[in-house]
C-alpha cells in the first residue's frame, strides 16, 4: 500500500512537472515567442486578479459591439503608449502630447478621446474586483490585444507587471519617437531598429493598418498638388472624393478590403498600390521589405505568427516594473495629483462603504 501511494504521489508530481513544464512550453517555446524582461512575467495576476483578462475581455466584446472601430483606437493608443517613453501608460495622462486634452493634442497624432475612456472604465472595474494593484500600461496592453483577437487577429500572451510613468510624453518626445506616415522604409527601418526592431518587425507591426481609419491631412500630400505615381489611378481617384481639398476633415479606412477585420488584406492593398501612407506602400516598393510583405500577403498565418512576435516585443519597451513609477488610481493623473474630484470622492467612499458592510 506504501509503496503504492509513494508512487501514485511520484506520478502526480510527474504529470503535474508534465503540466507546469507544458504549459511553459506552450507559451515560451512552441509559439517561439521573444524573451520577456526582468520584472514582468506571464502569471503576474493569476493569484492575486484572476478574473483580470476575462473582465477586460468580456467588457471589450460589449464596446466592440456597439463599435467595432474603438478595437482600431486601442491598439494604436498601445503603440503610441510604447513607442513614446516606453509602455508606462504617460500617453494617458492629462497634458500629454497627442492625449486627450484640446490644447495639448498634436493634431496628426490624433488618437481617439473614446480610447482614453474605455481605459479608465477598464482600469475602475479591474480596480473593484482586485485592487488598485493593475497598472493602467497593463490594462492597455491587455486591451490591445484583444482589439486584435475581437477583430479576428491572432490570439496571444501579454507579458504583466508593468507599473506607470510619472512624466507625460512631452511634445519633443512624441514627435522623435513616432515616425511620420510621409517617412520612408529606409526611415522607417533605421529608427525602428534603435527600439530593437528588424525588417520582419517593421513590416509586421505596419500590418496593425488592417483596422482603423485615417484622417485626410495624414496622407493628402501624396494627392495634392501631384498624385504620387506609385498610388493606384482608381484607389486615388476615390481618395479624393472622400478628401476633395488637402485639409478637408473628413476620414477613410486604412485596408480597403476588409477595414474592419484583422487580417493579412493590408499587405494584398500593398501588393495592389492601394496603400494609404507613403511608410506603408514603401514597403513593398522598397527591395529589403518586398519579399517579407509578399510574404505576408500569400500566407495570413506567417504574418500573424510575426505580428504576435512583434507586439510582445513591442509591449515591453522600456516598462518600469517592481518599485518602479507607480499603480495609478486614475489612469488620466499621477496619484500625487490630488484634484477635488467628485467622481473619486464617491468611488471612495463607495469602497469605504463596502468594506464595511
Ligand atoms: C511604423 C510606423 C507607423 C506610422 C507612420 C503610422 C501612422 C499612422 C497614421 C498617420 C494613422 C492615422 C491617424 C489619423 O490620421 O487619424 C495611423 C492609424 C493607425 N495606426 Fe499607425 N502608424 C505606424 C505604426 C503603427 C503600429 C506599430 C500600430 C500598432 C501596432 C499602428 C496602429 C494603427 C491603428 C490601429 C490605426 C487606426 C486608428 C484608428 O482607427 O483610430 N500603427 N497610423
Ligand atoms: C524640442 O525640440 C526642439 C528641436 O528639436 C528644441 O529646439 C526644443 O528646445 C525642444 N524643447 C524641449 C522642451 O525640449
Ligand atoms: C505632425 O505635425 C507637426 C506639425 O504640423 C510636424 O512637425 C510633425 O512632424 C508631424 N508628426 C507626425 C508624426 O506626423
Ligand atoms: C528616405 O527619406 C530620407 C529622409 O527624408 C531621405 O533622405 C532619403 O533619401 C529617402 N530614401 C529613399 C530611398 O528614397
Ligand atoms: C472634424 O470632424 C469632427 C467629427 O467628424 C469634429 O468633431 C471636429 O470638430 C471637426 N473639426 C474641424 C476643424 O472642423
């Protein structure tokens, strides 16, 4: 009998080793997913906020529902997040350049007021059921993804632990760190490898264009006064009816084919002319990026094994983890930031309310 439970306890241990080192290896190895940084990890939250990615998940399905193109907004606040001091939510704070506030925004940056507040909804509900221990970098990588996952793209893990920034993404900041959509592959490629990208990356993490819109001043220079040649002759023709004057206010989708579903349709637009920015229909014009968006184009699973590669990298750019920054208890301010506001008073109260009874 001993002998039996020592080793039905032994078979335990090995098939839960099995489980442990499986699961590690389902993650890690057979997705080939990049390394992550000291600091973050793949099961922050499974103890202390477990129900932390189907609340952000159940929410987004609802917003996404009543307006598919919010999932567009949210994965591009994720980048500017990133790209710009690093992913420590600064682009959320009130004043930061390209953010919310009128007199700050950068008129080309241009990121949804919506996004900001499905954020901050996101982080109050994740805050009520855990804690004010979910920073806000967190809540928007989470939403990022699943802006992809909900529009059709590729699921994948999120690396967690991030804590927020202190300082706003400053003007200077935010223009040296996004590249204009008039840039080149050569532009793009050079400042894109200074964050650790390669060419694969680049046109990978472009492929995000196969959702969202565009205002007409972001590529109208390739319309007025002369037509870019390499734009196909009916996709610019159509352009100009939706953007009759170079500063006319008005939008159009990014992927012709298939604006709002993720997809690999932006790389056949680009194999086709029909691209929008010059940084996009660069790619396949330019002979280091070519074969990769053919590549793409020809086979949707290549591209998204690459964009989930590229993304996890990209969600990790200079986070600040352990003590660093802080867990914001409002997304929009650092929590020295103390404004009389209503809003939070009663959210406080309301917590003080439930802890007591
Ligand atoms: C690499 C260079 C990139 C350039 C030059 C660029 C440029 C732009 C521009 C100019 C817009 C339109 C803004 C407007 O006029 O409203 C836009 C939209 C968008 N970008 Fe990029 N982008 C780049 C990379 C990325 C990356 C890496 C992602 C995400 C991983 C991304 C996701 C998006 C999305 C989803 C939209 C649509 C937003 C919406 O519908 O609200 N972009 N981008
Ligand atoms: C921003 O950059 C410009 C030019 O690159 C420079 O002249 C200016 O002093 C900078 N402003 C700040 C506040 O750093
Ligand atoms: C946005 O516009 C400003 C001024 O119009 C310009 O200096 C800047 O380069 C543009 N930035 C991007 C990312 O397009
Ligand atoms: C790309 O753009 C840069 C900066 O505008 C320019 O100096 C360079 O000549 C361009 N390269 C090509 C191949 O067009
Ligand atoms: C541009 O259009 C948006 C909504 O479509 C509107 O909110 C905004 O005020 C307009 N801006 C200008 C300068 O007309």
């Amino acid at each position: 009998m001993a002998s039996t439970s020592v080793y039905s306890s032994f078979e335990l241990l090995f098939i839960s080793s099995l489980l442990f080192f499986s699961q590690y290896f389902i993650l890690s190895e057979a997705q080939g997913l990049p390394p992550i940084v000291k600091g973050l990890s793949w099961t922050f939250f499974d103890s202390s906020c477990s129900k932390l990615e189907s609340i952000v998940r159940k929410r987004l399905e609802k917003v996404f529902k009543d307006d598919i193109g919010q999932a567009a907004g949210l994965l591009r606040l994720h980048f500017h997040d990133c790209f710009v001091q690093g992913c420590d939510g600064s682009v959320l704070l009130d004043g930061s350049a390209g953010g919310p506030s009128e007199k700050t925004a950068i008129p080309n940056l241009t990121l949804r007021k919506e996004s900001f507040k499905i954020i901050e909804d996101l982080r109050e509900r994740v805050h009520k059921e855990c804690g004010k221990i979910v920073s806000c970098s967190d809540i928007a990588a989470l939403a990022a993804r699943d802006a992809v996952v909900l529009t059709g793209g590729p699921n994948y893990v999120v690396p967690l632990g991030r804590r927020d920034g202190l300082n706003f993404a400053t003007e200077n900041a935010t223009l040296n760190n996004l590249v204009a959509p008039t840039a080149n592959t050569t532009t793009l490629l050079n400042r894109l490898s200074t964050k650790g990208f390669d060419a694969t990356d680049v046109v990978a993490l472009s492929g995000a264009h196969t959702i969202g819109i565009s205002h007409c001043t972001s590529f109208t220079e390739r319309l007025y006064p002369n037509q870019d040649s390499t734009m196909d002759k009916t996709f610019a023709n159509n352009l100009k009816g939706s953007c009759p004057k170079a500063d006319s206010n008005n939008t159009v989708n990014l992927d012709i084919r298939s604006p709002n579903i993720f997809d690999n349709k932006y790389y056949v637009d680009l194999m086709n002319r029909q691209g929008l920015f010059t940084s996009d229909q660069d790619l396949f014009t330019d002979q280091r990026t070519r074969n990769i968006v053919t590549s793409f184009a020809k086979d949707q699973k290549v591209f998204f094994d690459n964009f989930v590669n590229a993304m996890i990298k990209m969600g990790q750019l200079n986070v600040l983890t352990g003590g660093q920054g802080e867990i914001r208890a409002k997304c929009d301010r650092r929590n020295n930031d103390k404004k009389v506001d209503i809003a939070t008073v009663v959210e406080e109260l309301e917590e003080t309310f439930s802890a007591l009874f």
